[in-house]
C-alpha cells in the first residue's frame, strides 16, 4: 500500500509542485494549506510523514510539531527559511525529524523523505531489540557493552548514555537542547556545550581510534549519528 504524506504548505504554488512530485514517486498526498488543517489531518489519522512548512497562517509549523508530538511520533520534514539556525533549532526541538531548507532541490527531499520512513519502519522493529548496530560499532544494552570490530570501548555512564541515545536516533539530527533533555535531564543546570565536550570524549574513543565517521556535527545546530561503511 503506497505510503500517505501531508504537505502542510500555504503557498499554494510549492504545495501544488510537491503534490504532484511526490504522486509520480508513488506516494498518496494530502495537502493543508493553514496549520489548524495540517493538525486536524494528522489526528483524523492513516499519515505516515509530513512535510510541514515552518511559517503558516492559523497555526505556526512549530506549534503544529508540538500538538503532533503529544499524541504521534509520525516522521515530520520541516521547511525552513535559508540559514535560519535557530529556526532551525526551534523546529528540531519542538519534535520535527528533519528539516529542508527553502529553496530545496525536489531531490533532496525526496531523498529525506526515503530515509525518514525508512526509519520510521526500522525503529519500530528496534525498539525491542537489545543490540544497536552501525556498520561494525555495536552496541548492547543487556551488556550494557560497545565494541567496534569485537574490540571493546570503555565508557563512562554518561557516554554511553548519549552513545545510546544518538544510535537510537539514526540519521536524525539532533540540536545540543535535545541532547541536554533527553541524555541530562530535564533539570540540568549548565552549559549546552557540555555536549560538544563529550561528543569529543566519544569521538576520540570511537571515530579517532578506529578512523571512522559516526558523528557529524551540523554546523550551529547540534549533530547526526550516521551509518558509517568502509
Ligand atoms: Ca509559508
């Protein structure tokens, strides 16, 4: 069964283009030109990813994202204004997956498009799994072990807790905010740089020792974990 993508976009020229781009790749399309429209679509249910523009009448993407969120974890591709970073920020940490900057070229975001549901798929099969891999890392949470290549990493709690946390998150980009909430704790009280100081910590334990790439930083926004193949 083809997958159900809504577009949530009130320029009605961009949300036409997308339509019609993605029913040739195969997908069925809804489309809602306000926010309040956007979020009743996603609660009448049966959609498997949005594309949600940020600035939209009625109801901003942002708070769209938030209202999603409460009751959803369906992929949410957002569109944003060239180089805004902390439209950029906002949107992540308000629960989108992805963003795509305007203008975008169609080919990328259908390429994120692919990714977002392939995760989505993957990530339902994961969540009972013990074992986290990506290409030889491997991650157990029964032995609350890491190894590359079947030589073992030493970590500490907090690393491998924010290891953990951005395997679970594949391809997803995270911003320093959601890593402070999700691996810190809500009542941290700090600095978001405490972040990039045990991203170090772990690039230097896993990619620097191995010569591999798991962890990309995006510039002003956060990091990704993702697949790294030799
Ligand atoms: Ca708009």
């Amino acid at each position: 069964m083809a997958e159900r993508i809504l577009v949530v976009e009130d320029e009605s020229k961009i949300a036409r283009f997308l339509e019609l781009e993605l029913k040739h790749e195969g997908y069925e399309v809804e489309i809602a030109f306000d926010g309040r429209t956007g979020l009743e679509k996603v609660q009448e249910g049966d959609i498997d990813l949005i594309i949600l523009d940020l600035m939209l009448p009625m109801m901003s993407g942002i708070e769209v994202c938030r209202r999603v969120r409460k009751f959803s974890d369906v992929p949410i591709i957002m569109l944003t204004a060239k180089d805004d970073i902390s439209d950029k920020v906002t949107g992540l940490d308000s629960g989108a997956d992805d963003y795509v900057t305007k203008p975008f070229a169609i080919e990328e975001l259908l390429a994120r498009i692919r990714v977002a549901l392939k995760r989505k798929n993957q990530s339902v099969k994961d969540a009972n799994k013990d074992t986290l891999t990506a290409g030889k890392l491997v991650l157990s949470k029964l032995k609350h072990k890491v190894t590359y290549d079947d030589q073992e990493i030493p970590l500490s709690k907090k690393e491998y807790d924010l290891l953990l946390f951005l395997m679970e998150n594949k391809g997803v980009v995270l911003s320093r905010e959601k890593l402070i909430e999700k691996v810190w704790g809500y009542d941290f009280i700090g600095d978001t740089n405490v972040t990039d100081v045990y991203i170090r910590y772990l690039r230097s334990k896993i990619d620097e020792r191995f010569g591999v790439k798991f962890i990309r930083t995006i510039r002003g926004v956060g990091y990704i974990f993702e697949d790294y193949e030799e």
